[in-house]
C-alpha cells in the first residue's frame, strides 16, 4: 500500500486522494439525478430503481458482481498499458478474438480429448484465449515499433476488424455457425462450460479477477519488472537512458493487456456457453478505460471502480426498464467521468506528450 | 454499373465525405480526434429532431452543425485549453455523444411514437435520369453538392492560401509557427469548430436527407470509416474524397447483393484493415503532419 501512495501520480494536494474519489462519487449521482430530471422523470425513484437493480437482491448483486469480474480483467489490461505509456484501447477486439480461438479450439479436433480428460479443457480454452488476446494486441504493438503507426488507431482498428471478423465467423455454416439457428455457434461441450447460477450472469470463474488483481499489484509496486514499466511510462528516455529495454517492455506490456482482454474474452465464451454474434458485455472494453482511469492506473482501487461501473450498467438496465430513463445514461457518465479525469491531469499523458514533471523524472 | 449505383455510392459516400474533411482540416492543424464518430451522431440526432420539429430540414443541418460544434468546443476546452490527451478525450466525446443522444431520444421522441423528419429533396427530381449529371448531381440532395464542392475548396485552402499554411504550419512545428506570429491555440480552436460543424453535418445528413427517421448509434461506425479516409487519402482533400467514394463503393457491393459472394463482415472489416495498411506504407512519410495529436503548451 506505502509504495502505491508515493507512487508520483498521485496528488500532492492534501487529501486529495480521498477526496478525489468522493467528489467523483458525488458528482456522479448528482449528474445522473440531473439527467434524470431533465428527461422529466422522479430522480429518487430512478436512483432507486437504479440501485435495486445493481444491489437490490441476490440476483442483482450475483450479475453485478459477474459484470464487474469482467472489467477488472480488462481494466487491468488498460492499466498496464497505459503504466507503459501505450494506449492499449483493443479490449473489445482482443476479448473477441480471444473468444474465437477458444471457441475454435473447443469444436477442433481435441473434442475426444476434451472429453475423456474433464480437467484439461477449461484451462486450455482459457490460455487459448490469453493467447489470442496477446497475438491481436501485440499486432498493434509491433506496428508501433517496426512502423511508427500510433497504437491507439491501430487497436481501434482492431477492435472493429475483430468484431466484424468474429461476426463472420459464427454467420458462416462453415465455420462456427450452428446451421439449426440463427447466427451463433453451436453449444460447447459440458465439460467446457462454467457452471453457472440460475438465470443470473453469475459463474464458478468469477473470483478468478482477484488472484489476477493481487498478482498484477505486487508485480507492479514489488517486482523490478513492474518499476521497469512504471518507469517506461513516466519517462521514456530516462528509462531507456538509465538500460530500461523500453521498447522490449513496451511490447510485453501490448502482450499481457491483450493477454487479460482475450482471457476475459474466453471466460466469457465459457460462461456463456457459446459464441454469439455480439459480445456478451458489449463496449466494456472501452468502459475498461473509464474504469482504470477513475481507479488512477492502481490495480487495488480497480476492484471498487468496477463494482461501480458494473452497479451502473447492471442499475441503468433496470432503471430504464423500470423508470424510462434510457440505458444510455451510462454512457454519458462515463464520456464525463473520463473528460474529468483528463482534466485533473495524468501523469502518463503528461510524459506521453513531453510533459514530464520533475516528481516523475526524480522517479525514473 | 448503372446510373442507380452511381447515385447510391454518392449518396453513401456523402456522410463520410463531409466528416473526413472536417477531420482532415483538424488533423492537419495537428489535432486528431477519435470522437468524430460522436460529433457525427450528435449532429444526425439534434438535425432530425431541429427538422423534424421545425419541419424544415435547413434548419435541422443547421441544427446539426450547431450540435456537432458545441460538442467540438467541450472536445477543444478538454485538448486546447487543458492540453489533455487528444485520444482519451476523443473516445470521451464519443461517450459523451452516445450518452446524450440516447437519453434524450428516449426522453423526447419515444412518446411520440414512429416520427419522421422533413427530409431534403433532390436537387431535381425531373432532371434525375440525365446521364452522368442526372445521378452525379440532379439525383443527389443540397448536402451532396456542398460536400462535393468542399473537396476543392478545402484542397485550395490548404494547399494554396496563406491561411492554409498557417495551419499546416501549426499541425508541423507549433512552436515555429508562434514564433513566426501565427496564434496556435485561435488556429486549433477554428479548426475543431470547423471540424464539428462539417461532421455534424454529416451526421446530419444520415437522418435528413437519407432516411427521416432516428435510431440510437445510427452513425454506426461511419466516423471511424471517416478517420480511416483521411489517412487512407494521404491527409490530401482529394485523397479522402477518393478514399469516401471507394468505402461508398463497397459498402455499395455490400447491400446490393445480400448474402452473395461478399460476406457483408469481411465488407465491413474492410476500411480498417485498409487504414491499418495505409499506415504501414511509408512513401517518404504516410502524410501525417509532425504534430500530430502532441498538444501544444506556450
């Protein structure tokens, strides 16, 4: 925790670093009160609605808590990206392509395998999915470094590719289309799924987000691999001055983000039980960005920011079910919660555009 | 290829056209922004319900451009003013952008049931199966011609008149510029204005001149296939008129022959894998200005 609050991001205001995530939570609920009436309907009752449908019963709190599993995995890969100073936006794309492999994967011709021997499959979907995520994102990483291409166009790019791409692959019969219905494979294997919990979202894979939260913390604040990163971000050329392999870490960073959105990607193959044309959480990979955004680029604070934004998703559900406030009220917090953000200031960004403050220089 | 394709490639051609030239001006003034895809929206959805209100569709692209700019100005306080970075702040504009057309139709025009706007007319609607005019010009609405004559003026701008080299200048090397006299942050400000209203009415287009009716994120991707022009166009004006009429091509291929031999996904996929191609090929350099997306401290 010590070495999180000297990290030289955080502000020097006194304070400030509780005071800051108040004022977001504040601000939050104040603007969704205020659209709310704008939209001439009851603000308490559309907060309350709101809040029964992300916390109200087991159930919600069940999909809730699934939800918000998914944008650690990715919001941690947003955070070690941008901890590198890359801007890895690709969760959408690389969750996707992710998904495909694994899906791939499941209908190939391990299928005997998978069956005589229950314990292999779910993990080797899991780790297909890693890999694929890697593979797509590092696309964008060595186009940065071989070609120059900014990488936040490129995994933009690539987020539409894969989703076009994943999109063919389940509305070709021959492929991964079930041909008895409409676009969508056919169910995995038994043995392949995540068993679940009634109607909800909930999975048996959903706690797997906080061992791979702890791990990308201590690695990050405890290991030299992760002072290496941190420093790459902050400064560039006094990392590489000081025999930081930036570009090397860089890459690896492109690689690990990729590697959580595809894992997160597969997971949810498996919850899910099949590959739709649409991903399961669709645009969480940008609302990853918020998430990490809001939670500092710390991976401990990443936990409660997902819970946040996942109770939003899940509440906006019912509030506009219930309500008649539209579910796209989501996205206007999150387009407001990022502008904040960028407005008090991040340090990434400031050494990104060559602003380097004197606390990070004194830092790498 | 009959008079009819032509007229449709046009006609898709135009959204795209329009807003990749209002990101090509900001882009060349060394500002990139992703957000176009939401200024485009907000455009489509605040000109269908300025025309569908007023009943007049000159007033909904006015409507339009208006909401593209205002949303550009929020875009320029976050990038010009607090130097934040352009990327983030884009892909914020677009949430922003989703956030409050999607709120606000609900709010506004749910109640109402199936609206429809006034839509512009052809230019001439007797006139229309002339041959090449008939569909490269008669057929076409009042936004197509503007967007089809913006391509030289903004070529002529750029590339021609002083003030177009100010601006490259800004988009080069910000800080010769300011030294050589030229206001940055004013020259970044007109063009992030200029940006929004061309992009408003872009998305305007879509909903008042294509189809009279709103649905929500019915920009669907159209400002990234602008972004994609502008680099596949070499960030030249007839660069990114050639890039909008061949994505208006295959976006053609792709609705005229459903469930043929062009996969409507791969169709898709197309201009993105494209863009990321452009990107890579670099004769002498791919075009891009030297500033680009680094914002500029005084």
């Amino acid at each position: 925790m010590n070495s999180e609050h000297r990290a030289p991001d955080s502000t020097t205001e006194p304070f400030g670093e509780y005071l800051w995530p108040a004022a977001m939570l504040l601000g939050t609920l104040l603007l969704l009160a205020l659209v709310v009436r704008l939209c001439g309907q009851n603000p308490a009752s559309a907060l309350s609605a709101l809040w029964n449908g992300a916390f109200g019963s087991i159930g919600a709190l069940a999909t809730t808590a699934a939800r918000a599993s998914v944008l650690v995995l990715y919001a941690l890969g947003v955070l070690i990206s941008f901890r590198a100073g890359v801007l890895n936006i690709g969760a959408e794309g690389q969750s996707r392509v992710g998904a495909a492999l694994a899906c791939t994967v499941a209908f190939s011709a391990l299928q005997p395998a998978f069956a005589k021997v229950p314990w292999l499959g779910i993990p080797l979907l899991l780790l297909c999915g890693a890999f694929a995520g890697a593979t797509w994102s590092l696309i964008a990483g060595i186009l940065r470094w071989w070609r120059g291409v900014p990488e936040v166009i490129a995994t933009l790019m690539l987020n539409l590719i894969g989703l076009s791409f994943v999109r063919w692959l389940v509305s070709s019969p021959d492929l991964l289309r079930d041909v008895s219905s409409f676009p969508r494979s056919p169910l995995l294997a038994d043995a392949l799924q995540l068993p679940g919990w009634g109607i909800t979202e909930f999975h048996s894979g959903v706690f797997l987000s906080l061992p791979v939260l702890i791990v990308v913390q201590l690695w990050l604040f405890k290991m030299p691999g992760g002072f290496f990163l941190r420093a790459t971000g902050l400064n560039p050329p006094a990392a590489r001055a000081n025999g930081i392999p930036v570009v090397r870490v860089q890459l690896l960073a492109f690689a690990w983000s990729g590697a959580l959105a595809g894992f997160a990607g597969a997971l949810a193959l498996l919850a899910r039980g099949r590959l739709d044309q649409d991903p399961t959480y669709p645009d969480f990979g940008y609302m990853a960005i918020a998430v990490a955004l809001v939670a500092g680029l710390r991976p401990l604070a990443v936990l409660p920011a997902a819970i946040l934004f996942a109770a939003l998703d899940a509440g906006a559900k019912a509030m506009q079910a219930t309500a008649g406030v539209s579910y796209w009220i989501v996205y206007l917090v999150q387009g407001v919660v990022i502008l904040a953000v960028l407005v008090r200031g991040v340090a990434v960004f400031r050494a990104r555009s060559g602003k380097v403050s004197a606390a990070a220089e004194a830092a790498a | 290829m009959n008079d009819a394709a032509f007229e449709a490639i046009l006609r898709i051609a135009t959204p795209l056209l329009l807003a990749a030239l209002g990101e090509l001006v900001l882009e060349r003034a060394g500002v990139i922004n992703i957000g176009i895809e939401g200024v485009m929206l907000s455009g489509a959805f605040f000109g269908f319900l300025a025309s569908w209100q007023s009943g007049s569709p000159l007033i909904g692209a006015a409507a339009g451009m208006l909401a593209g700019a205002a949303l550009m100005a929020v875009f320029g306080v976050i990038v010009l003013k607090f130097a934040a970075d352009q990327i983030v702040a884009g892909m914020a504009l677009n949430f922003l952008a989703l956030g409050i057309t999607g709120t606000a139709n609900l709010a506004l025009t749910q109640s109402a049931g199936r609206v429809q706007s006034a839509v512009f007319a052809p230019l001439n609607d007797a006139w229309r199966h002339a041959p090449v005019l008939g569909p490269l010009l008669f057929g076409q609405t009042a936004l197509t011609l503007t967007a089809l004559l913006l391509v030289p003026l903004i070529w002529f701008y750029l590339e021609k008149s002083e003030r177009g080299l100010e601006l490259r200048a800004v988009g080069e090397n910000p800080a010769a510029a300011e030294a050589s006299g030229v206001y940055v942050l004013l020259c970044r400000w007109k063009a992030c204005i200029a940006a929004g209203v061309l992009g408003g009415l872009g998305g305007a287009f879509l909903t008042i001149s294509q189809t009279a009716s709103y649905a929500d994120n019915c920009t669907h991707g159209r400002g990234f296939v602008a972004l994609a022009a502008v680099v596949l166009g070499r960030y030249s004006a007839w660069g990114c008129a050639a890039a909008c009429v061949f994505f208006g091509a295959s976006f053609y291929a792709r609705d005229a022959f459903p469930g043929t031999r062009v996969p409507t996904d791969l169709v898709e996929l197309l201009p993105y894998v494209l863009t990321l191609v452009a990107l890579c090929i670099k004769f002498r350099s791919n075009g891009a200005p030297a500033a680009l997306g680094k914002p500029y401290l005084r």
